[in-house]
C-alpha cells in the first residue's frame, strides 16, 4: 500500500512546479522539505503545498513556510511562462503565471502531529490569508485501511445488472471497500493474480449464489473453491452468501458446507441488503 510520500504526490498530481528545499532548524540542523505550487488550469487557480519527511515536521519550520508564501509564488512564476491547457475545457490556454493563489496551502508530515499543534498552526495560517490543510500519518492509514476490500464479490457475470453492480455500488457509497472486478481491475491486468490477492487480501467473501453461478465451470467456480479454502482455514465466518432466486436444496447439491452458512435471500431492496451485509463487514464487528 501507498505511503504518506506517494499519496502526496498521487493526489496533488497535475501540472506543477516542484523544489526541493533545505531549511535550517533552530539548533543548525538541515532537513529537506519538497515544496510544489500546483496550478489548477481547470479551476483559474493555484494551491502550494509541501512534504515532510518523517522525522523532520516542527511548528516553526512549518510558520516559516507559511510566512515565505509570497517569495514561493514569485519563484515559481519566474521560471514559468508557459500556455498549459486543457484539452477539453480549455483548449486554447492559459498562462499559469497569471492564475491568482487561491490561498489553499496542503502540509504533508509523515509522522503523527498532535491535535494542538494542528490547530494552532491552523489558526496561524489563517490570520496569514491561509488555508491549510495538513494530512500527517493519520491520513495514509486511512486511506491504507480503505483500500484494503473489506470483501471479495464473487458473481456470475450474467448476475451483474440486477444485483453484483448494484450492491457493489452502494457498498462503496456507505464507505465500504469491496473488491468488485470492474472497479478492481485495469487493462492488462491478470485476471487470476487480481481475483488471488482480492480473495487473500479481504476478509470476506460475499458470493452470490445463483443458478448461473452453479453453472459456471470457470471463475467461479474457482474463486469459490479459493473463498471456501480461506473459509474452513481461518475457522469460518469468512463466506457471506446472497441466496439469489435459489433454494436450500439447491445450494445443498452445489456444495453441502455452504448450506450449512446462513445466507442473505436478494431482494429488490439493494439499500436494505448492504445495511445487512455492512454490519457484518464493518471491522469493529468482527
């Protein structure tokens, strides 16, 4: 999974004017911070922020960077004259030097900073014109911890449209991270690596059991062999069946251990199946 460095540059990607500096702390040590000014050409804007190393974050490092706004920007604008556009919206360009500070400024600090030391340095920022927002440690585990499937949807690909995409949707909406294959995979992806490190990295597997499903040679049948293997190793409590227009009898002769786990039965009410499934998957009810 991404560290707080990649999602620094992963979620401030664009066009943008990177340096790296050194500053010196009060005690004559020397840290590198990497300072951007990103130019939003959609937006008319630009935003600045910076990237500290674990280790190297102190809150009058940060007031300095913050007071030094306006000598960034100059620096940044003097060695930028270039027309960026874009290719849809704005065709034609713009300058990115004449696009105002839009007063956002992103800090960045891989290691754990203190509610105090946020909000005080907060407050500085905006009696400074600034908005700052500062994702320290705490924000790459958060978004470490919901990229992580809480579970693994296993279907048939005729049972996408009635209920696979629907319920994968609205899981995703209640905050829930599922591995799903049209959201989970990409152009040249391998398709068994994929399906091999969704069903080991979640901790459940919902699997919509169908009579396409039971007829299904392939994937499947294999990802329910894997899910079903996870299931009996682990203790149990891994499978989630869905019972999607089949009966007991029928979920007996496709597998009599999976009869033995109750199921969910699929209804029309997809809201009110991924409030049932969410409560199960949820990790502070496991």
């Amino acid at each position: 999974m991404a560290n707080l460095r990649e999602y620094f540059f992963k979620e401030l990607e664009g066009f943008s004017f990177r340096s790296d500096l050194t500053l010196t702390t009060s005690a004559g040590e020397k840290i590198e911070v990497v300072q951007q000014i990103n130019f939003d050409t959609l937006a008319g804007v630009n935003f600045v922020s910076y990237f500290f190393p674990a280790g190297t974050f102190t809150l009058s490092l940060a007031r300095y960077l913050l007071d030094d706004l306006s000598v960034a920007l100059d620096r940044a604008y003097s060695n930028l004259s270039a027309k960026v556009s874009h290719p849809v919206s704005d065709p034609e360009g713009v300058i990115v030097g004449d696009q105002p500070f839009s007063g956002r400024v992103f800090m960045y600090v891989d290691d754990y900073v203190d509610d105090s030391v946020r909000a005080e340095l907060t407050e500085y920022g905006f009696r400074s014109g600034a908005r700052l927002k500062l994702r320290d440690r705490r924000h790459s585990d958060f978004c470490t911890e919901h990229e992580i499937p809480w579970a693994f949807i296993s279907h048939d690909s005729r049972d996408k449209d009635d209920l696979a995409r629907p319920l994968a949707e609205k899981l995703s909406s209640m905050l829930c991270p599922v591995w799903y294959d049209e959201y989970s995979m990409g152009v040249g992806d391998s398709l068994r690596e994929s399906i091999d490190n969704g069903i080991r990295d979640a901790k459940k597997c919902i699997v919509v059991l169908s009579h396409n499903f039971f007829s299904n040679p392939g994937w499947t049948k294999a990802e329910f062999n894997a899910a079903m293997g996870k299931h009996v190793a682990s203790g149990g409590a891994v499978i989630l069946p869905i019972w999607h227009g089949v009966s007991r009898e029928e979920v007996f002769e496709y597998s009599p251990m999976l009869a033995d786990i109750v199921g969910l039965p699929s209804t029309p009410d997809i809201d009110e199946m991924a409030r049932r499934l969410f409560l199960k998957l949820e990790p502070r009810s496991s």
